[in-house]
C-alpha cells in the first residue's frame, strides 16, 4: 500500500478528482479538513443512481460526473485548473492566489500545483 503526507497549508484551494474507486480516499480526506478549507472534488460514477452524499467543508464544491452522459473526470480537471491556474495575462495579488493542492486518483502523491 502506497504512503503519502498530505500538507495542503490554509491558503490552497483543494483539489480532489477520481472515480467510484477512489470514494473512500477523497471521504478521508474530505473529513480531515477544517471547516474553512476551501476547494473543488470531481467524481465519476457510471449513473445517476451511483451519486451519493459526500460532507465536506462548506466552501468545497462537489461535482458528480456521469459516464452514461459522456462526462469525464480528466476533462473537468482540466478546465478547473485552466480556470484557477491561469499562464497568460493574470491579475491576480501574487504567487499565493495562484496556487491549487491537489489529489487526483492514480497520479500519485497529492502535490501543489501553480501556474508560475
């Protein structure tokens, strides 16, 4: 069994993303967080009857994505991050708006993620 630490800081927003297989990783992390983490979790379920309740920090947004629908975890990942991690023409206040720790299923260790 594969052994991460996991040290998002209280600045971070906070990725999760994976499917039906990775539920009870993403329902423990979910329940080590403080109450004003702040983030987005994606998962893929085969079907509507496979979307269950997941608690979560009161700024975390939960985003079920259906196969039978065509939705893919890899491709909403993509656009949040390309939304939260812009390359060109940021505005932001600094390196710490622009930063995203993230666990993503199968990608190994949850890492910081910046668009510097």
């Amino acid at each position: 069994m594969e052994s991460w630490s996991w040290n998002p800081g209280a600045k971070d927003r906070i990725l999760l993303a994976g499917d039906e297989s990775s539920l009870d990783v993403i329902r423990t992390i979910l329940a080590t967080l403080p109450a004003n983490a702040r983030g987005q979790v994606f998962v893929e379920v085969a079907t509507a009857a496979d979307v269950e309740t997941l608690d979560a920090p009161g700024r975390f947004s939960i985003c079920w994505l259906l196969r039978e629908r065509g939705q893919r975890v890899q491709r909403s990942v993509d656009a949040w991050l390309s939304e939260m991690l812009p390359v060109s023409g940021y505005q932001g206040g600094g390196p710490e708006d622009n930063e995203v720790y993230a666990w993503i299923a199968g990608s190994g260790a949850p890492r910081v993620l910046t668009s510097n």
